[in-house]
C-alpha cells in the first residue's frame, strides 16, 4: 500500500548506486520510520533510512 507516488530522491550520503533502493514516499517521518521497520523485520532487510525529499520523506532500502 502507497501513502504516495515515489519520487527519486538522492541515495543516503555515502552509499554505493547499487545498495541502496528507493522504495517509497511518505507524508510524516513516522510514517517512514515505521515502514523501514517494518520492512527489516518481514523482509530482509539489512538497513533504511528515511531522507527528506521536499515535500515528501523517501523511505530508502538496503538488502
């Protein structure tokens, strides 16, 4: 489920092009925070991070 269209913010300071996947935009940090979570626990995931994307939080992942 989407809180909003996915925007291309720039990948987390120091991470390569291919680790880091922008997943998904949403309106409150909380929000992503939560998903982030969520997702490294019922995923895989290794990491996220959540990263201003005017006027959006873009909720980036890394496998």
């Amino acid at each position: 489920m989407r809180d909003l269209p996915p925007h291309t913010a720039p990948a987390p300071a120091g991470a390569s092009a291919t680790s880091w996947t922008p997943y998904q935009a949403y309106r409150t940090l909380q929000n992503c925070v939560s998903a982030g979570t969520t997702l490294l626990i019922t995923k895989g995931y290794k990491e996220y991070d959540c990263r201003w994307d005017s006027p959006y939080h873009m909720l980036w992942l890394r496998k």
